[in-house]
C-alpha cells in the first residue's frame, strides 16, 4: 500500500483533493470514480511531497490509544446529540490538540462529505483504526445503530488500555530495578573497589580468592569502559529495534509465554483480550468466521495468533468454538467450558463477556501478586551482589584484625 494525492471533479462539476492509500494508482482512480469523482491528477507521494511529520512517523499519523479512545468517546457524545456526522467531525477537528489528530480528521470529515461512508473513510488510516474497530462502524453503519456501536467500541478500548496498561506496569517494574541493580554494580566496581584496592595495597598480604576476583572485575571494567557502554547502548538499541519487528515481536511473545514467572500472565490477559474482542463482534452482529479473523490480526500475541489462526478451518469443517478451543492446548479449561456452555445455550456473546472480566480480574490479580513477589527476590539478587563484593573486600581486613589478635 502507498499514498497517493489525487484532484478531481464531483459529480457537481466541483474540484476535489485529498489523499488516499491503495495498491496503485489504478486503484485510486476506480475508487474515486465509484464515489462520482472524475480523477484530473493522481500522484505518489514521495519526500517532496510529504509533511516533517510524515516522515518521522512513516507517513501514518501516530495515533496512542488513548487518543483513539477520547475521539471515539467525544464522537459517541455528538453523534448521540443528534448532531450530523459531517459536522461532528468539524468539532472534533477544532477540538484536536494533536496535529496529526487534526490533520486525519479533516481528511476523514472531506471523504465523508464528499459521500464516503465513515468505515471507508476511516479504512484510509489502518495503522490509526484497527479491523475490529473498521467492522463496527461498518455494521453501526449500515444497521443505523451508529451511536450503540460507538458505545461498545469506547467500553471496548477501556478495557484494552486498562489491560494494556497492567501489563506495562508489570513489566517495567523489574527492568526499572535491574537497570538499577546493574548501574549500582557499574559504580562500585568502577569508583568504589579501587578505593579499597588503594587501602588493601599497603598490607602486603594475600588478598583472599574473592577479593582477587572483585579487583579483577573493577579492572576490567576500568580498562573497557567505554567498549562496555557502547556495547550495552549498540546492543540494547539492535534489540529494541529487533523486538518491535514483527518477527521480534512473534520471539519475545513465545519466550514470556513459555516463562514461569510471566506466562500465565501473558495466557490470561491473551484471553481475556480474544474474549473481549469475540463477545463485542458478536454483539455487534458480525458472522463468527469474520470474527475469528479479526480476533487474530488483533490479539497481539504470537501464540495465540498462531493457534486462533487454527480455529478458521475447523470452524468451517463443522466443529464447535468450545471444542476447537479446548484442542489447542493454550486456553485455560475454565474459559474452554464456559465457551461451550455459551454455544450449547446459544449465549456465546455473554458467556465470553463473562469470561473476559473474569480474565481480566485475573490479571489483575496475577499483576499485584507478581509485583510481590518480583519485589523481594530482585531485592535479595541485588543486596546479593552488592553486599558480596563489599564482604569481599573486607576480608584482607578481617583477616590482618585476626593476626593482630594473636
């Protein structure tokens, strides 16, 4: 996909212009003409052609969910006011602090009134709107429940950032400290133990096997200082860079969800995230195969990913969800019996609504209790080796205080 900037007449003899995203131009130009645009210029958006911002955010807005979540609230509030769709967005506009916020409005409410319907407006910005997100306001659309599925969406990206949120609390915490832990380390090895080796100097006796060890680490860390920061920066910058590639992204989620410590967190909150997602589109209208498929692309874990891209075709072979659920070894049993309670009793909408706040309590749970127990053993680790070293070099002076006794 690429940006295009097209100019064209309406169907009222008007001049038009905006920007689209599509495959080629030939796409763009098929697409305006569907809408009543007669395509006068259509070009492919390049560097000279693209906003500073642009180019720092890959020619996407970038959007936080949180600003996701006041449009779409702000949005539900307008539209349930009785004000036109046009003219909300005209508010929103003005309203936006953000610029690329503002900008993708202003975008958003031309295609709208130039007789797009909103979801193919709002299909323009996939990095920005989510599938799910598109899906609702196309069937809100098209069943004029417009203000019911903005409701749903805004419970609906509550409980994401909520859930999102828990799980960067628990895990900046321990990188918080173990950062910590090693700049500690760093510093006595670098400034504190040569003090002691200065002091130790004088004695003229043998330095004890860990107190050699101890000098022998502040050494190496004196005399490669510099190789050791930029081998820490190089190398935490490569894997930053690595982690957010999406085969990044598919490694680190299959190595936290095989950990003791972080994957029964990550299985709980995937769960509660695909049950979330299920029940809203369900709800919403949406045939349980599309929704199979938007719960995949909107997970973001590669495990479950992996095994909800399973359930498709079993689906369709004519097995049941709680069954298909149950065989891939992932979800917990509590959440595979109550979904086939909810199909045998055709309430699989509120059975997985039940299932994901009982997931999410969960995490939230899991999270308080993690952080408890996080807590004491990064305290232990690092009083552990601060405290060794500092035992360590105090022992010449233990040993010369009992020769001095005899």
């Amino acid at each position: 996909m690429a940006d295009y900037l097209y100019k064209g007449v309406n169907k009222e003899g008007k001049r038009v212009s905006g920007q689209m995203a599509a495959a080629s131009d030939g796409e763009v130009r098929l697409t305006l003409r569907s809408q009543g645009v007669r395509p006068t210029r259509i070009d492919k958006m390049g560097v000279m052609n693209t906003g500073l911002s642009d180019l720092f955010s890959g020619g996407k807005p970038n959007i936080s969910l949180e600003l996701l979540l006041a449009f779409t609230r702000q949005l539900n509030v307008l539209i349930s006011a009785g004000i036109p769709l046009v003219q909300a967005l005209d508010v929103l506009s003005e309203q936006a602090g953000a610029p690329a916020v503002k900008k993708m409005i202003i975008a958003i409410r031309s295609k709208v009134s130039e007789g797009s319907y909103l979801w193919e407006s709002l299909n323009l910005y996939p990095t920005v709107f989510p599938r799910l997100y598109i899906a609702l306001v196309r069937a809100g659309e098209a069943s004029g429940a417009m203000e019911e599925m903005l409701k749903r969406l805004s419970r609906y990206l509550e409980d994401q950032d909520r859930l999102r949120k828990l799980l960067k609390s628990a895990m900046i915490y321990p990188a918080i400290v173990i950062s910590v832990a090693i700049g500690v380390i760093t510093l006595m090895l670098a400034f504190v133990i040569p003090k002691f080796e200065e002091m130790l100097a004088g004695s003229g006796q043998e330095l004890p096997g860990p107190t050699k060890f101890v000098i022998t680490a502040s050494h190496f860390v004196v005399s490669n200082a510099v190789y050791l920061t930029v081998g820490m920066v190089g190398t935490s910058y490569f894997l930053i860079r690595f982690f957010k590639t999406q085969e990044g992204k598919a490694v680190l989620d299959r190595v936290l969800f095989k950990s003791p410590l972080f994957g029964p967190l990550m299985q709980k909150a995937g769960v509660a995230r695909f049950s979330r997602t299920m029940q809203t589109l369900l709800t919403a209208g949406i045939n349980l195969i599309d929704a199979i498929d938007i719960c995949r692309a909107t997970v973001e874990n590669a495990v479950l990913e992996t095994a909800i891209g399973k359930i498709r075709g079993e689906i369709e072979a004519g097995k049941t969800l709680g069954g298909v659920v149950g065989s891939l070894g992932v979800f917990p049993r509590m959440a595979v019996q109550m979904i086939s309670v909810g199909e045998s009793t055709g309430s699989l909408d509120k059975m997985l609504d039940r299932v994901a706040d009982f997931y999410e309590e969960e995490v939230t749970v899991t999270v308080g209790g993690l952080t408890k127990l996080i807590e004491p053993i990064l305290l232990v680790f690092l009083g552990g080796i601060v405290g060794g070293m500092l035992i360590a070099m105090y022992l010449p002076v233990f040993k010369m205080a009992g020769g001095v006794g005899q």
